[in-house]
C-alpha cells in the first residue's frame, strides 16, 4: 500500500472576535486577527498541496462558537470548497459541540461543498481506499468522560490504516477518568491519533499528536501557528512541523537592575523586525527609581504603535525611593504628603500586595504629571 499522507490541524476558532485586546482608537487589531483565522484555511489547503496530501483533517473546534455568524460559516465552506482535490473532515470540539451546535452540523450536513466532511457520529469513515478514519464527535461541552473509550472495540477491514480523530486532553488532573489515556494508539491499535484541544504544539507519542491552533490566539505558546504533515506507511508515522501562523503572540520578561537605564533595557529586548504582526507583552520585573520608571513609560508608549499589540506590564517591579526624587515632586506642601503616604502605602506590609502596587502605581504616575508640568 502507497504511503498516506495527510494534514493534521485543529482548533481554528472560526469566528473568535478577541475581545480581551483592546481595540486602539486607529486601528483594528481584532478584525486583523479575525481575518488571520480565516485566512489560515487557505494556508491549510495550501500545506496539503505543497506534500502532497489530499486531506484536511480539524481535530475539533473548526469554529469558536456554536452558532458563528452566517457571513463566518459561509466564507469558511466557500474557502474549503475552493480546491476540490482537497479534502476536509471537521469534528465536533467542546466549543462547537453536537448537543449546544446541532443546528450548525446540520446546516454542515446539508450545505457544505461535497470535499467537506461533517463527522457528527463516531461511524467509522472510509477516507481513502485502505484507510478508516475513526472520529470520535464532542457531544457536550463538559461531557466527562473519554470520548475514546469505543476506540479498542472499533472494528475495520482488516490490513486498513486506522487513524484516530479526537477532541480532548490526555491529562485533567482529575479522576473522573474524563482523560484520554496517553497509550490509546496502542489499546486500539491505531496506526495515529490526531488530536485537538491544546493549543500548542505536543508530542504526545510517536503515534499521538497535538497540532497546536494554525493561528495562535494567546500570550501561552511563544511560536507561530502550525500544523502537521503527516505520512502513514510502513514503521512509524513520518511527522513535519509546518508554520501557518500569521501573527506571533510573545510574552517576555524584562528584568530590571537599580540605576540600570529602562529606557535602553525596553529597547534592546523588542524584536528588530516584524512588529506589526507581534502581539507583545513585557513583564517589567526587578527594581527602578521613579525617574526610570517614567522613562520606561515613555519608551513604552513610543514603541506600541510599532506593533499588532504591546503592553508593559509592571505590578511587579519595586520602586527604589530616594529622597532626590520626591523632592522633585515637592519638598513640602500637599504633593509631598500626597507622595509620602503613597510611599508609606507602597512599603507597608500589612497590606495586600495588590493595594501595595497600586500605590506604586499612583506615585510613580504623581511623578510623570509633575514631570511634564514642569518641562
């Protein structure tokens, strides 16, 4: 028998509208990344023809939601449709589930493009000839239990490859027996288990994979999206990485020595090139006088239009305080007791460490306005 081969891809979140990033008052970032996703259909297509493959296979949540928009679900199975030598089989996920999205499997059923495969029921699916495709469809968003569980039982014309197809995690840290189990290749004699769910790249096994998400959509993974090319014969599977992921979404830290130069350590750690499509977040972490937190500000805010999206984030950093500086500020008079108990406020530690940063917060900003009121 000739050599299978196939793309593994899963949790493309059609539809996601990203509302956790802020939205700046001149661009658009959100309807950027919603484009990424449905442009990451293409892409797919696309890795299938550059090795050769005939098959799309989505292992779970092709969309976010269980009813995506009309506009979302015809551009997708237009998108799909496209190159007829190309095919794609789209299981249910937690997100799109049977029970909470049966309306949208139907309409799948009854409109999709005749290369497009909605795999509602567990039934095994011949795909090509010699190979059985064993799905296992989420049913529930929370369904409890191990959706794999039929797999050993399956029966398929003997000498076929079986290729498994699931949704689901192979650890929830929970008894509820809810997990895949990591050897399920072995007790259902599978020839590979693709896999959904984690959207990042896992190696689970030989025979066992996550693809991570084609399009990243969280500070989580630090790489582009991607897929896997896979090819079946015989020994073990043959299994490429294949970057589809338009935007990378990096999250960093940005650790800071007393009298170091913030200014200089923000610039040094962004990337040289490629900010538009970064999404970046900065943890500043360490310590800093108010004078370079401000400057950290600064440079911060001249360099996020460069990028998809940029925030420092600096809950963390201490504040060194030197009587210098709140001088600055004020040597007496209301400022100065307004920046004293923010001082006193910051270094107590009776109180919360979330009350703590705030105040840290609030004098360094009472700092920058007399700065700049001053300049």
């Amino acid at each position: 028998m000739p050599p299978f081969r196939f793309i593994h891809a899963s949790d493309l979140h059609l539809g996601r509208r990203f509302a956790n990033i802020p939205q700046p008052p001149d661009g658009n970032i959100r309807g950027r990344l919603m484009e990424a996703r449905h442009a990451a259909i293409g892409r797919l297509a696309q890795a299938a023809r550059d090795h050769g493959a005939h098959h799309v296979l989505i292992a779970g949540d092709t969309f976010d939601t269980a009813t995506p928009s009309p506009h979302v679900l015809r551009q997708a199975l237009t998108a799909m449709g496209e190159d007829a030598g190309v095919q794609w089989w789209l299981l249910p996920g937690n997100h799109d589930n049977l029970r909470d999205a049966e309306e949208l499997w139907a309409t799948l059923a009854r409109d999709a493009p005749a290369n497009v495969h909605a795999l509602a029921t567990p039934e095994v699916r011949q795909m090509a000839e010699g190979v059985s495709l064993l799905p296992c469809p989420v049913t529930h968003r929370a369904t409890g239990r191990d959706l794999t569980a039929e797999m050993p039982g399956t029966a398929t014309p003997e000498g076929d490859i079986r290729l498994g197809l699931a949704h689901g995690g192979v650890v929830d840290f929970t008894e509820d027996g809810a997990a895949i189990p990591p050897d399920r290749d072995r007790s259902a004699r599978l020839d590979y288990l693709a896999l959904g769910d984690w959207h990042g790249r896992l190696t689970v096994s030989d025979r066992v994979h996550y693809p991570g998400s084609p399009e990243q959509d969280r500070f989580k993974h630090d790489r582009r999206g991607g897929c896997l090319a896979v090819t079946l014969g015989a020994g073990a599977p043959e299994v490429a990485e294949v970057e589809t992921g338009s935007f990378l979404w990096r999250e960093a830290e940005l650790p800071l020595l007393a009298e170091q130069d913030a200014d200089k350590a923000l610039r040094d750690a962004l990337p040289a090139t490629g900010r538009r499509d970064i999404l970046l977040r900065l943890r500043a972490t360490g310590w800093a006088r108010l004078p370079e937190q401000v400057a950290l500000t600064r440079a911060a805010e001249d360099a996020a239009p460069d990028f998809a999206h940029f925030e420092l984030r600096s809950g963390a950093l201490g504040t060194l305080y030197e009587t210098a500086d709140l001088d600055e500020i004020d040597r007496g008079g209301a400022l100065r007791l307004a920046a004293n108990a923010l001082r006193d406020e910051s270094e107590d530690e009776t109180r919360a460490e979330t009350d703590r940063t705030i105040a840290r917060a609030a004098l360094a900003r009472l700092y920058a306005y007399v700065k700049e009121d001053s300049a």
